[in-house]
C-alpha cells in the first residue's frame, strides 16, 4: 500500500468564544466505554484500581482533566484520558471495552458560571447540591443525547454526537446568546 | 382629574410618559399602566366586540380573567391577536388595534348578528342550516366561521423569538399576592430554594390594588418591600410576568414567562418538590339585563384602575352587588372623590334591572324602575377562588355555602398547598397567615425550619349572601361575556336536556372561550343548578384543564424553527459530496447525498441511471455510515444474539457475517440487517437508518428486562464509524490499493469481516453486499471519513468509477429484491416478505411463536412480489392499488398495493416490488396497478421480486 496516510479532518478543531466564555475541543482526549461483565465487579474495581481509577457511584466522577472516569450507570463508565489499548492493557480482560473516541465530539466551557444558559438546554438540576463538582450525567439537550460532566463551577465538559455536533454548538450559542440578554436585561 | 386619570396616587412612574396608537389614534400613558389602564384612562370605554353577537365591549376586569377586551397587538409579521389589554404592559410606541369587526369598531356591519340573536341562541347551528346536506360545508359553516370569531394572524412567518429551559426549586410559590408574598419570605428566610411566580409586572396581586394595610402601611409599600427582600435573597428566584399555566406529573409545572430579555414568550418546565398555590381568587359578575354594555366593570377592577393606576373609571359610578366588598369601593371611589350615585346591595333587596347607552353606559335602571344617571356600574357577585391549577391531576373543588364558592378539596397534586384567597380566607390578614402557615410546612418537609412572621394586618368585612342573577327583568343577561352565553342559553340548555354541567358547557360553549371561563364558570353552574333545583354543590363543576392562559405555540416550540427544527447528522463524506455538488435529502436527521450530478446530464433520473450502471459494470461508492451500528458484548452475547433475531446466529464463525431479521412481540418482521462476529465476544448488529435508535431502545429492552441473567452490554457506535459501501465488479480491485492485507475471494470469501488497516489507519471491512454486486463496506474511525473518500474516489478514476447516492442505492436493492422500509413497515411478516424460512424453529426468538399464528401463516396474505409493467414504456408508482383487471376500483376489490417503484436502468424499463394477495404463487398473473390520486391505470405483470442476479452469482465472484 503505498498511497497517504489518512488524516483526521476535526468536526471542531478551533477555540470558540461564546460571551465571556470559551469553548474549547476534547476531540484528542481517547474515551472509552467500560462495562462491567455481570458479576465481576470486585475484578474490575481490583484492575481499575491498579490502573490509578477508582470506582465511584453513579453520576460521578474519579480522576482529573487528563485521566478520568465517569460512571454512567450500575454497570457502564467512561474512561477519558487512556486509548483502547492503554485501558486494555491496563485491565486485562476483566472489562468489555469500546472505543468512543469518535463517537462523540469532546468540548470544553471554561471563563464562568454557565448554568443560567444552561438552563435553556438542560432539564438537570445543576445547582451546587444536586450536582456537584465531579459529577456528570447523560442527558437530552436540544433534542440531543449529551454526556456533561462538571469539572467544577468554572469548567463543564460536553461530548456531543459527531453527527450532530454543529446542531448542538449552534444550541449552545442560542442559550448562551438568551443569558446575556437576560443578564443584561435585569 | 385630568380626564379619566386622577391627579395624584397610583403605582405609575408619572415622569415617564409612554405614547402608543390605539386603531390609528396617538394616546399617552405613564409607566406602570397597562393598556387597558391607559385606554381607560384616554377615555376609551369601547374597545372590542363580542365573538357572537358583535355587541359593543369595554373593559370589564383588570386581570388575566378579562372576557371582553381582546385586542390586537403590533403590525405586519408580529401582529399578535387576541391579547387581553389587561395584561399588557404599556411601553413606548406600542401599536394596538381593535379586532373582530367590519367597517369600524364603532360601526360594526357584523352587529347585524346582534338584531339576530333569537334565532342564534345556543346550538342554533345544530338545528338550523340542515337542509341542503351539501349547503353545510360549503356555505353555511364557512359563513358562520368568518362571521363569528377572534382577531387573525398575519398568515407570514412569526418574526419573534421564543425560547425554552427548565428550572428547579424546593418550593413553587404560585402567585405573588399577600398569601404567595408571605409564602416565600418565609421559605426563602429559611433558605430554601424558592420559586415565586406571578403572571403581574409587580408582586403583590391585590396589594397594588386596595388600599388595605399592613403594619401600619399602604399594602403595597409593602409588597414592594417583600419583593426587594426576595430578590435580594440568592436562594429565590422571582418571576414577574409568569404564568403558572400547568400542572404535570413529577412536581413539573408549566410557565410561560412573557417580554423578557427581547424574547417574546419563554416556555420554562419547573421541577418543584412543593408547590404553594396563591393564586387569588377572581371576581364573578352578576347577570342581569344590559350587564354587558361598555361602562358595567368588576368592582375590584374599579378599585384597581383608581388605586394602582390613578384612573377613574367613570364621572359618575353606581355600585351593585352581593358583598362586603361594595362598602370599600364607594369608600375608595369617594376618597378619590369621585361621585358615586347610588350603591345597590341585593342583601338589601337592591338591584340593577336595565341598562342604557348606545355604545358606553349612561344610565341604569334600578329595582323600583327608576332610571339614574351612570357612566360607571360597579359589579360584584363575589369571589372564585382560582382553583384550576389543583384540579390538573383531576382534583375537584368543593362548595363552601358560607362563602359561596368553590374551593380547593382534599385531592391536590402531590407536593401542593394551598394559601390565601384561593382558599377561601377572605381577608388580608388571612391570607398572610395562611401563606406562612404554608411554607412552615414545607420547610418541615424539607427538613429545615421556618419562622412565622406575620406581620399585622386588616381582617376586613367579607361577608356575602349568594346572589346570581336578577329574575323578571327583560333583556339579555349575559353570563359569559366572551362567548355570548346568556341567562336564557342555559335554561334553554336545560329545556333540551343538556343539564350536566359538561353537556352545558358544550352545547352553550360557557366557558370555553379563551379566558376559560374564569368570571363566567361558577354563575352558569349557579343559573343550572337553580334551574335543575338541585343545590349547586350537586351540579358539580367542569374539569379544569392545562393552561390556565393561553400559552403561544411558539413557546412551545422555543428555538426549535425553521433550520433549528431539529437537530441535523451529517455524514463524514458531506465535505467532500458537497465539493462535487451532490444533491442532498433529509433521511431521517441524516443529510445524506441523494445523486452526484455530472456536466451535461439533462435530469436526476439521467445521472441515477449512470449511477447505477457505472457501478454495476465497474465501481461505486457510497456513503453508508448512517446505518445503525450496535456493537454487542459479552459472554452471552451469542445467545442473546440467537434469541433476538429470529434466524439462527449461535453458530455464526468469528470471522463472518450474516443478514439477520428481527421480529416484534407480535410476530411481525421489525428491521434487518446484518450481524458481524469479530471475536469470540463481539458483535456488530448493523441496523436501518431510519430505525438504529429505536433498534438499539429494543435490544436495550431485551437485555435488560428478558435476559438479565446474560452478560452482554450494547453501545451505539453508529456516529464513529465512517463507512462506505465500495461495490462493483472492481471494487476488490479499487480496495486492494488501499487496504495491506489480502481481500481476494479466497482470504476474504462473500459475508466475511475482520479488522484491516485502511492506508495506515486502523479500520475494519465487511464483505456484503445490498446492490447485489461484488461489494464491501469498509469503515474508520469517523475523523478519517473525509480522508477516506477522497482517497477512495482517487483511486476510483483509474476505474472511471463514480460515487452514488441513496437514489442508486435504491434502484438497486430493488433490482436486487431486497426489502427495506416500504416493505418493513410494521404491517408485513416474515412470511410475506419472502424470508419465512429464516424464522427458526430449532429455537426460541423474539416473535417466532407469535409469527406461526395461524392468521400471519394464511396463503391469502399480502405477499411480497415484483411487477412489471405490460407496456414496458409505461412508469410504476409507489401507493398504486392492485385490482384483478376486471375488477372495479373500489376497496372491496383491493388485493394489494405497490411499496416501491423505480426505473431499471438495467433492465430498461420500470420494476416495482409490491404486496399481493397469494402473491407467492401468483407468477406470471397479470393485473392492475390503479392510482387514483394521480389518475393512472396500467396492467402489470407479476413476477419474482428478485429481478436481478436471482442466483446471487455476482456477489460471491
């Protein structure tokens, strides 16, 4: 085979400001999906541990901005940070793994308190108590499935569908456009 | 008095004069009137005409009750109708119109209907216009509808923007009068996360309009007090001009919050653990006759025009009512000194029996006959508590004698109480109490606790002696202002038999007119159960209903218009398809490229055709990622494969492929495609496009509610892969320069799958086809989809290959035989799709038992055929009938339909695949296919809907 490596074209690959904010793409941060074969936990928490992850309950988050896991459910997390293979080697057989690093499209919003636009696009309580730093969700937004996870106050992560991921920038430029104008308007 | 607005008081910032048209005409007004406040104040008392009868209105509440004063707001494109003036907050250069009549509002030629009226009572329209039967439909409804009705819409796009988001809180307070004021300070002091909602521009609902105190100051010093606290405290959140429109399951609430922000309506869903219902009470009118002459107002609506807005509603005002409530209007109007000429109270026998005035009151007929001086009725038959809201989760209220109303009864929606008037308290001080009352419970329940401070204040006179309508007197007395009902309606409602209260409501059409009947409801249940002799408690009431104001449908709809509608997909080759200047159509959300057309080709059907030959007879691509990618894991994931599809999948070699068709509970066919094993514990089940996330909620399903003793886990991966569909007699060819390892038949026999490197990139390849060629799908990762087809179609000049699009995909899977979405389409087994064979009976599936129901097993079933058409010069259509040729166009006759139709340009004339009774053994029949819709009628012959490669021997080549 001699013809060119193929290269990857980005969906987003340039910095957004939104208002005061700054949407920034986690396109090249690996994500994988991690499910738990029935009964195994305690082999998988054993694994993860040893791999520097814990295990947290559902709708929160272990981790930093480099290397984290987001556990989705009983059963299911997201890993970010470690590619297939890293996860795989790490894990050995304990888990069923599947990359997601194309699935969806990773962004960053970053230089303030989002949730007043949020509130336009998320039916979550994002309040400080109902949804701490760390902790995440798969919702609906715009009509869209949406993974969010609070880094903290300041720093909310989104991984959109690729498909539909000018859909939903577009989304949020129309929240964070209605926020202003309240703002300014109050 | 300066006109119609007094000289000093009100809540108007009189250093901000506002202008704005009133049909045509230059008026002023001040900040913090509303448009009727203003038109009042101008001097304006016609400002509509009734739906019915175009009788001549004027403002008659000053609330969202409002019955009469519908006007129309703004011009061109944002013209917005049938907006209570009563509502609308006056502001600087508002432009607002008078609707529903012809000529001008003074000179209505509808009022006609007026001089009309004893033939148009209630249900006319059931009983009259019945002869010709063909007259109904096209001269008589169409007249009755353009005579009868609303202001209209500008029929262009709305230009205004409307938005939509969700908001939580510990506790909604419903209503910011002095029990929701209360409410909320006292939840919110207690650091609870509140929500207080009020459809007013200013907190405080009756505060601002009487001239009650508390400790010791004007009402509404210190509503304005309350709600600077409240804003000020981070853990409330105030919402003026919200209307609380709906109550949901979960603790949801509707509001629709108006002008905020230059967003005309925003449409919020509130999630509130508690609710405190403070929603007031509305003030009923008295029905008697000439009650609805422009000048005849509620009397709490004259005190608020007089102490809110400084505006009186008359030169000379006479009162009439049933309550305590009188006392304090003559007061108030005397204070203000305006001359209040004769104050009627029916507990003293008193009564209005008449009124004058061609187009405003000027004179009232009192009980002994006597004719007095009048620009201004003011009218009080008592309060109704604004129960609606309790009643959305079918609640019913419950008459209290005492007061003469309903009230809230003991089945409220979950996290619901109730404070304030809407309960019936009466008084201010009342309603403070029960307002705090409230929230201490709800704080209890949240675990924390509230401290109750009441401030001091008045327990003012209310008592009151029902009194409904004044009987023996001629004329009409109108008891739903908006829709014309009148005292008369409902006895002749009775008269006929429709005494319950929903059989009144709809044959007199009381109360659903678009203030719901919020003045109107309770007096003509009171004149029905008066009729019926039965006490009023017994006639019971109509079911209140979401919403409680009209919300507009664009605050429904939000930002989701026009291209917002929803969201789009769109492929990893939709860069490079829009370089080459592909036609796009909507599948689904996915925009995928229709056809590739090339210099010189004269139509669509000319660049499919070229399409569709260049591929067969070299190489095509095409864009596929938009199928359903559902990759299966885990120790059972072989068995649970084998017991959701129907044909056998436990034996399916790592390394291979297979088509796989799903079946539904009931046995009928559900999507098919096909099912990849790359390891010993993984699949890839490929789905339809259209279905691949109502597939994979299905399997979901299965997994976890059938077979949760299985270790297998689903995730969606249709998003990232880009995948291509490389098919002709060149494509291994085509594929052989890019991919390192060997895809020759041998290495890569017909259905085989694995990972493969793609130019360097990891990716995997599937040999499969649906055009029926010698064909492969080979993916990536999406960020390398646009990569790929460029270098796929690089490589595909060397073959004078070409790209196609879903048009040529779909002649070819026709040409193919293969079934797709007009053929799955819910109705159609496996049987008569052809694919009978593939249900199992070697082992259980979902719907294998349910298909083998004697019923899907008969021969007479629609069955899956090709036609062709006798005069092969002749087009086929999808949706055409199937009749026997000599048989009548009628259902009777119906033996089928056709599914799908397109032109063969390989066989050189148009195929179709159709469902035909018997079809399986009907080969060589001849028939009809009719289409009636386009007019066409043609004889078709029946053939195998494999009109391609029957054998299959182009595909394992």
């Amino acid at each position: 085979m001699s013809l060119d490596a193929l290269k990857p074209r980005p969906v987003f690959s340039e910095q957004l400001e939104i208002g005061g904010w700054t949407l920034s793409d986690l396109s090249e941060l690996p994500l994988v999906n991690l499910s738990i074969p029935l009964g195994d936990e305690a082999a998988v928490v054993t694994a993860l541990d040893a791999a520097g992850l814990a295990w947290p309950v559902p709708g929160q988050s272990v981790g930093n901005a480099a290397r984290g896991l987001l556990r989705m459910g009983g059963d299911n997390a997201l890993v970010f940070g470690m590619p297939l293979e890293a996860l795989s080697d790490a894990l050995g057989d304990t888990a069923w793994l599947t990359d997601q690093s194309d699935t969806w499209v990773g962004l960053r919003l970053t230089g303030g308190d989002p949730r007043a636009a949020l509130a336009y696009l998320c039916a979550l309580d994002l309040a400080d108590s109902a949804f701490p730093d760390g902790a995440g969700a798969r919702t609906r937004m715009a009509h869209l499935s949406v993974i969010l996870l609070r880094q903290s106050a300041e720093d909310w992560w989104f991984w959109a569908p690729r498909s539909s991921i000018e859909s939903f920038i577009h989304a949020l430029k129309d929240a964070f456009r209605l926020a202003e104008r309240r703002k300014r308007a109050t | 008095m300066s006109g119609y607005r007094l000289d000093a008081g009100g809540q108007i910032d009189r250093n901000a004069k506002l202008s704005f048209r009133w049909d045509g005409k230059s008026l002023s007004g001040f900040e913090g009137d509303t448009l009727a406040s203003a038109l009042l104040a101008n001097g304006q008392s016609l400002v509509a005409r009734s739906f019915k009868y175009h009788r001549p209105r004027g403002i008659m509440t000053a609330g969202s009750e409002e019955p009469n004063a519908l006007v129309t707001l703004g011009e061109g494109a944002a013209t917005t109708p049938n907006t209570k003036a009563t509502v609308v907050p006056l502001r600087d250069g508002l432009v607002a119109h008078s609707q529903n009549w012809r000529g001008s509002l003074k000179w209505d030629l509808m009022s006609l209907n007026d001089v009309l009226s004893p033939v148009l009572s209630a249900g006319f329209y059931y009983k009259t216009f019945m002869w010709p039967k063909s007259f109904w439909e096209r001269l008589y409804e169409p007249a009755i509808r353009a005579s009868a009705g609303l202001g209209a819409l500008s029929g262009s796009v709305d230009p205004d923007s409307y938005a939509n988001g969700f908001k939580h809180a510990d506790l909604l307070v419903i209503g910011a009068g002095p029990a929701g004021l209360m409410a909320a300070l006292t939840a919110g002091r207690a650091g609870l996360r509140v929500i207080v909602a009020d459809e007013d521009t200013r907190l405080g609902g009756r505060l601002n309009a009487e001239t009650l105190e508390i400790a010791g100051a004007p009402g509404h010093q210190w509503a304005t007090e309350a709600a600077a606290e409240l804003a000020a405290l981070p853990n409330v959140t105030v919402m003026p001009q919200s209307t609380v429109f709906g109550v949901y399951d979960g603790g949801q609430y509707g509001i629709l919050e108006r002008g905020t922000a230059q967003v005309r309506a925003t449409f919020w869903r509130v999630r509130a653990r508690h609710a405190v219902l403070a929603s007031g009470a509305t003030e009923r009118p008295i029905a008697f006759p000439g009650n609805d002459r422009p000048g005849v107002m509620m009397a709490g609506a004259v005190r608020t025009y007089l102490n809110r807005f400084a505006v009186a509603t008359g030169q000379q005002v006479a009162l009439f009512g049933n309550n305590d409530s009188l006392a304090r209007t003559a007061r108030d109007l005397r204070a203000a000194g305006v001359d209040v000429v004769v104050e009627l109270d029916s507990r003293a026998g008193a009564s209005v029996i008449g009124t004058n005035g061609r187009q405003g009151l000027r004179q009232i007929m009192t009980g002994d006959g006597t004719w007095r001086e009048a620009d201004c009725l003011a009218i009080s038959g008592g309060w109704s508590p604004n129960v609606h809201l309790m009643c959305h989760h079918r609640g019913r209220p419950v008459w209290r004698e005492d007061i003469a109303a309903f009230v809230p009864g003991p089945d409220l929606p979950p996290g619901m109480l109730c404070a304030g008037a809407v309960t019936g308290a009466g008084s201010l001080s009342a309603a403070l109490r029960e307002g705090a009352a409230a929230a201490v419970k709800v704080a209890e329940a949240h675990g924390t606790t509230a401290r109750t401070e009441v401030p001091q204040a008045e327990d003012e006179p209310t008592a009151i002696a029902a009194f409904w309508h004044v009987s023996g007197a001629k004329g009409r007395a109108f008891v739903d202002f908006q829709h014309d009902v009148t005292t008369k309606d409902i006895i002749q409602a009775k008269t006929e038999g429709f005494e319950a209260v929903e059989h009144l409501k709809r044959y007199t059409t009381l109360g659903m007119a678009t203030d719901q009947g919020k003045s109107s409801n309770v007096l003509g249940l009171a004149l029905m159960a008066e009729a019926r002799g039965v006490p009023i408690a017994d006639a019971g009431t109509t079911i209140f209903r979401p919403p409680y104001t009209p919300v507009p449908i664009g605050a429904f709809a939000g930002p989701h218009r026009g291209p917002q509608f929803r969201p789009v997909r769109r492929t990893p080759s939709e860069p490079w398809a829009k370089e080459q200047g592909a036609v796009f159509i909507e599948a689904g959300q996915w925009m995928r490229a229709q056809y590739f057309p090339r210099a010189g080709e004269q139509s669509w059907q000319e660049t499919v055709a070229r399409e569709v030959t260049t591929t067969r007879s070299s190489v095509g691509v095409c864009d596929v990622s938009t199928l359903g990618k559902i990759e299966v894991q885990g120790r059972d994931a072989a068995a649970y494969l084998n017991f959701v599809y129907c044909n056998g999948f436990a034996k399916l070699a790592v390394g291979r492929t297979r088509y796989g068709l799903m079946l539904r509970e009931d046995g009928f066919a559900y999507d098919d495609g096909t099912c990849a094993r790359l390891s010993e514990h993984h699949y890839i089940v490929t789905t339809t496009t259209a279905k691949a996330g109502e597939v994979y909620r299905h399997m979901e399903f299965v997994r976890q509610c059938l077979c949760p003793e299985m270790d297998v886990h689903l995730i969606s991966t249709t998003d990232g892969w880009a995948q291509y569909s490389v098919a002709g007699p060149q494509s291994r060819s085509l594929l052989s320069r890019l991919i390192d390892e060997d895809i020759s038949d041998t290495a890569y026999p017909y259905m085989a799958c694995g990972a493969v490197t793609v130019c360097g990139t990891a990716g995997r390849l599937f040999r499969i086809s649906f055009s029926g060629e010698l064909a492969y799908e080979v993916a990536v990762p999406a960020r390398y989809g646009d990569a790929l087809i460029r270098a796929l179609m690089a490589e595909a000049q060397s073959f004078d290959g070409t790209a196609y699009g879903t048009e040529a995909l779909g002649v070819m899977r026709v040409e193919k035989g293969h079934p797709a979405g007009a053929e799955l389409n819910g109705q159609t087994t496996a049987a008569d799709l052809g694919l009978g064979r593939m249900v199992s009976s070697k082992k259980d599936s979902i719907g294998a038992v349910a298909s083998r129901r004697p019923a899907l097993l008969a021969e007479d079933r629609a069955q899956l055929v090709g036609l062709v058409p006798e005069d092969k010069s002749k087009s086929l259509r999808a949706g055409a009938h199937l009749l026997a040729t000599d048989a009548a166009a009628e259902m009777g006759q119906d033996q089928g339909w056709i599914s799908s139709a397109v032109h063969s340009p390989t066989l050189g004339h148009d195929i179709a695949l159709a469902f035909l009774k018997g079809g399986a053994n009907r080969a060589g029949d001849r028939i009809r296919a009719w289409d009636g819709l386009r007019g066409r009628d043609i004889l078709v012959d029946v053939v195998s809907p494999h009109f391609y490669d029957p054998e299959g021997a182009r595909l394992r080549t």
